[in-house]
C-alpha cells in the first residue's frame, strides 16, 4: 500500500516501505563523451526520478576521461555544528555545498579546505542563490536576517530549535500559538520551508548515515505545508543517509522539537534523554513514528 522509494517520506504511523533504488547524484552514466563511440546516458539516469533539486546530467572531466555527472548544490545559511556537518555528508554524498556565515566567506576558509573542491563559502545571499535545496542552520533568534529575495520558490530546509536562554523569549512559542519553523516560513512566504535535522545532536548526524536499505538505516522526521517540498527534502536526506518519516504539516513541528521524545533521545545506543554524552545508535523509521505519536504539548 505504501510502496514507495526511501527518497519520499513515509507518512506518521505507516510502516516502513520495501526500499527503493538509492538516488545516485555524482553517479557516473557513461565513460565516453558523444562522437567517441559511446551512448550518452546510457542506463537510467538518476535525475530522471529524483526531485527538485537535482539539474540533469552533464559532462565533467574525471581521471582523464569525460563523465556525464547528475549535478546538484546544497546552499548553507550558517556552517556551525549542524551547517559543517551537512555540508561534510554533502560532499560525502556527490553534492556542491555554498556555505556562509555571519562574519564572512573569508572566516570559512579552513572549512572549505577541509571539504575540498566541492565546496566553496559565500554570503548568505550567496549561497541562497546557488542551492537547489538550502538550510537554514542559525540561531532562531536571527530567522529574520534570512535573505528572502534568493529563497523565492524554493525548498528551504529549517533545523532551528527555541532556546529562550540563547535566543530571547518569543511569546507566540511559548503560548504554543505556533511553532518556530511557522515563524520562518512566515518570513520567507515565497519558499517552501520543511522543518528537519532539528532533532538530532550534531556529532549523532555525523555518524549514523546509511546507505538506503540497510537494517540499521536511521530516519528523521520532517514536517512541511507544501507536499512537493517534503519529497525534495526527502530526496536530500535520503542521498545525505537517511529515511524520512513525515509528521505532518509545520504546525506539527513541535512534535519532535526540544523536550519531546523525539528529540535527540532516539539517536544513541542507551537512548537516554542525556543524549549529548552518548555514542551515535541508529533509530528506525517505526521508533520514530511511535516517538512522534508520543509528544504531549
Ligand atoms: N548543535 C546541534 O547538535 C543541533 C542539533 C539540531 C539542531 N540545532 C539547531 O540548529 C541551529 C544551528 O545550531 P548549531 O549548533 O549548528 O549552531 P552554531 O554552531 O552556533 O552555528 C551557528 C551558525 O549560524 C551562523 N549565523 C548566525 N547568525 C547568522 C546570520 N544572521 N546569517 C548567517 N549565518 C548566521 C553562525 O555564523 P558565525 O559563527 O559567523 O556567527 C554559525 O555559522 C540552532 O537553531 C540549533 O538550535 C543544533
């Protein structure tokens, strides 16, 4: 009933699909450009199923010989903790990343060294621009500093949590009158935002990608008003290692934000809510759901 690929988002309280064939952007379709002999293309291409945000094959050159590349950017507004480490399973993963910060492409240097030729910093601007999916990885506090113009029309992926202490109280939050990935989208009225990453402790994202169907691949929830946007952030979380399971729309978000069972507590070996000082443990799409299920207001 609910045969589909690992890139779409199983609904909250589905149980886990028969995976589908994993999405492949970098992967290679042929060894020979056109006029040399070759069928360009030759197979399926990747692009052709996959979602928004990936640009159709084109040719790069690779080991002296020219491969047709499915070619795709992750844009980063803000490169701390959760930001880096996207942008480490990117590249991982075959995809471009524009990263940038509050102080400046120039402070992201060391990073992008690190990450190597696909990667490259920019303003904020900058990397709205060039992404076919960007995240939003900031301080909630600063959700208004988010360049609106370059987000037009696009999946705008939101791991912010409210942290009073740290961002200042926000009265419409703590009422739970709405949830602050609602805030965000109500800034960027022209994007489609899609909450995700939010509930997992950065050092556990690191070390819990899988590739699609193995039996200990981890999910994450996502939430999202607009259903496009949550398959192309789907498809992105799948190719980064994850499954999805969807929560609804953003006004179910606070199901998995802070101090719900979701949150954090899935994604460590001993589950416990101390989650911080506990070793990466994979989470299945089931728990997940049944977490959700859970949260109380
Ligand atoms: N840490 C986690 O494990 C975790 C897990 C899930 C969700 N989250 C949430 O995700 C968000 C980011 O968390 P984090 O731990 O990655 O934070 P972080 O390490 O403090 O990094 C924040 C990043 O945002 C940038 N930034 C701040 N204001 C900005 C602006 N106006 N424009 C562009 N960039 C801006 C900072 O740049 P500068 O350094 O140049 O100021 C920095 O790169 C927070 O809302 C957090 O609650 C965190």
């Amino acid at each position: 009933m609910f045969a589909r690929s690992p890139a779409r988002p199983l609904l909250f309280g589905q149980r886990h699909a028969t995976p589908g064939p994993l999405h492949s952007p970098g992967g290679r379709l042929s060894t020979r450009a056109p006029g040399r002999g070759a069928v360009a293309g030759r197979g399926r291409c990747p692009c052709a199923r996959a979602g928004a945000g990936f640009r159709g094959p084109a040719w790069k050159e690779s080991r002296g010989s020219r491969v047709l590349v499915c070619m795709a950017t992750l844009g980063l507004i803000g490169s701390g903790h959760i930001g880096s480490t996207l942008a480490r399973l990117a590249v991982d993963a075959g995809l471009d990343v524009v990263l940038s910060n509050s102080r400046g492409p120039e402070t992201l240097s060391e990073l992008v060294a690190e990450l190597g030729p696909r990667a490259r910093a920019g303003t904020a601007e900058e990397a709205a621009a060039a992404g076919d999916w960007v995240v939003v990885t900031i301080p909630l506090k600063a959700y208004q500093q988010v360049p609106v113009e370059p987000l037009a029309g696009k999946t705008v992926i939101d791991t912010n949590n409210y942290y009073p202490d740290r961002d200042g109280k926000f009265p419409a939050l703590d009422s739970g009158e709405t949830t602050s990935s609602e805030l965000l989208q109500r800034h960027l009225k022209r994007s489609q935002v899609v909450k995700a990453f939010n509930n997992i402790y950065f050092k556990h994202l690191a070390a819990l990608p899988r590739p699609a169907g193995a039996a200990d691949r981890t999910a994450l929830p996502i939430a999202g008003d607009d259903a496009t946007a949550k398959v192309n952030a789907a498809e992105l979380i799948n190719t980064l290692g994850f499954d999805t399971v969807d929560a609804g729309p953003l006004a179910e978000g606070w199901r998995f934000e802070p101090g719900t069972p979701v949150y954090g507590t899935p994604y460590t070996e001993k589950s416990t809510s101390h989650f911080v000082d506990v070793p990466a443990g994979p989470a299945a799409a089931d728990r997940i759901a049944e977490d959700l299920a859970a949260a109380k207001h």
